[in-house]
C-alpha cells in the first residue's frame, strides 16, 4: 500500500471516530458516581449538623459554631479538591448547622428549663433563671406600649422589622410604680402598610403562659415606651413574650426544626443535580468542540 493511501485510509478512521464523538449524548460522569457523591455530601452536612447541636446543648453554642466552621478546614485539606460542589457543601453545612444548634438550645431551655408557677408578676425580677413563668395576676396594658423601627435589606429586597414592647403587671398597678416586666412582639413586614393596626391586637390577652425571650431591640422598644409614657422599668423587669403553654413553644421548635432540616435537604439536592447537570452538559460541549477541531485538521 502507498503512502498516499494510507493517508487516506488514516483521515477516514479519523473521521469515523471523530462522527462518533460528535453522536456521543451528554453522558458526562457515572449516575452511581453522582448518587454516591450526594449521598455522602448529606451524610457530611446532616452529621455535622448533628454534632454542632448537640455541642451547642451540652457545651455551649458559641463553641459549636466554632466547631463547626473549623471542621470545614480539615475536610477540605484532605479531599485536595476544590470545587464549586464542595465549597457549596460547606455552606450549606455551616448554615444547617448553625441553625439547627440554635433550635436545639432553645428547645433544650423550653423542655428542661426553670418554669415558675403560681407567682404575681411582681415577683418575676426576682427569679432571673426562670426561663418561664405562670403569674396568678399579669395584665396587659397596651395603651403604654413602645416601639421601635428597623430595616433589613440583606437579601436584597427591603423589610420592616416592628418590635413593640407593653408593660405586663399586676391589676393595682399605677404609672409611678416600677415595670417589672414586659411583653415584647416582633413583627415583619415587606411594607409599612402592612403592619397591624392597632398593634396593640398582636398581644395575647389570654395567655396562661409568658416565655422569656431575648429580641434584638427589645431594650430599644421598651426605652421608648418608657420615654414616651413616662414610665420606670424596674432594673430587673423580665422581658417575655406571651404563648398559651409551654407544650405549644416546644411544638413550634421541633417543627421549624424539622422543617429547616427537611427544607435544607431538599435544597441540596436540588443545587447538587443542577451543578452535575452543569458539568455534563460543559463536558459535551468541550468533546463536541474536539470533535470539530479535530475534523478541522484532518480536512
């Protein structure tokens, strides 16, 4: 055989193998592969999650987050890989984690906490572990409530935030007398319209229980209230937040517990197949553009 034709003999097996590229689906990496990948991304972020909430109970909840965020390092020294699904993994890590130590704290403080009962309100500065109290005489008095105003633009979209504070006291109670505690309400709003009107039907005037809570600007709304009725807050005054029982807060953790694990899962999943699905079709596309090159040459 000449050298000619097998030249041609050549260009034709190359043009074979580069139409057999060209025909080739996006295939990209294995499924199994893939499945196994997800799983263990899962299995990483639920198990850290896992660890830093029960840290956060028995520990503290600073030190988990710590915890958390540290452990990140290790793994990612060790896997030598640095790509847009791992840095992905470890977000999404971090704010399941973070979230899920928060919710086990606080379910952890509502489920084995100190709960008072059979006191008048007057008393609660007294007991400043308690993290609950049943009064025998609380009222409210919304006619002397506080608010204060804030703004959140953090994800891009502008919302109002309304924490209103209104003193809970005994029935005899008078304006010149110490508040010794408030009920406090946080209320968020995408526009000021929308806000309750008269905000005073945010509190519930038959509540069996108030909770203690810890609200950002519950201090700010409880100074205007102050400033505004000329009121004093007692230097202790507990600051609640009003429920029909215990059982019921317990309830709503463990739901938006449940609900934040599930809700974060499913998001994963859904980002994971999406990145895979990514880099199948980027795959194929740069075959696609070697098959065409290489035609190129063999013409």
């Amino acid at each position: 055989m000449s050298s000619k034709d097998s030249k041609k003999g050549n260009r034709k097996d190359n043009k074979k193998q580069s139409d057999k590229r060209i025909d080739k689906k996006p295939n990209g990496r294995d499924y199994i592969a893939i499945i196994k990948e997800l799983l263990i991304g899962l299995l990483v972020a639920n198990g850290m999650a896992a660890l830093s909430g029960l840290i956060g109970v028995y520990i503290s909840l600073t030190l988990s987050v710590v915890v958390l965020i540290l452990s990140c390092i290790p793994i990612a020294i060790l896997s030598g890989v640095y790509s847009i699904r791992l840095i992905t993994l470890f977000i999404f890590t971090a704010m399941l984690g973070i979230s899920v130590s928060y919710l086990a704290v606080e379910h952890n403080v509502l489920a084995s906490g100190k709960i008072i009962e059979g006191i008048p309100v007057n008393m609660a500065p007294q007991h400043q572990d308690a993290v609950a109290f049943v009064f025998t005489d609380a009222t409210v008095r919304s006619e002397y409530m506080g608010e204060i105003m804030y703004t959140d633009d953090e994800d891009g979209s502008i919302s109002y935030i309304f924490t209103y504070a209104v003193p809970l006291v005994s029935p005899d109670w008078t304006e010149d007398k110490p508040v010794p505690a408030w009920a406090v309400f946080v209320e968020t709003v995408r526009y000021t319209s929308d806000r309750t009107s008269p905000p005073s039907l945010l509190f519930n005037t038959d509540f069996k229980v108030a909770v203690a809570t810890e609200e950002d600007d519950s201090y700010d709304a409880i100074e205007d209230a102050c400033e505004k009725h000329g009121l004093i807050s007692n230097e202790n005054a507990r600051v609640l937040r009003l429920a029909y029982s215990i059982e019921d807060e317990i309830y709503k953790v463990v739901s938006m517990l449940k609900g934040l694990v599930i809700g974060f899962n499913v998001v994963w999943i859904i980002i994971f197949w999406i990145m895979a699905w990514r880099i199948n079709v980027d795959d194929y596309a740069t075959k696609e553009s070697d098959s065409q090159t290489s035609q190129k040459f063999d013409t």
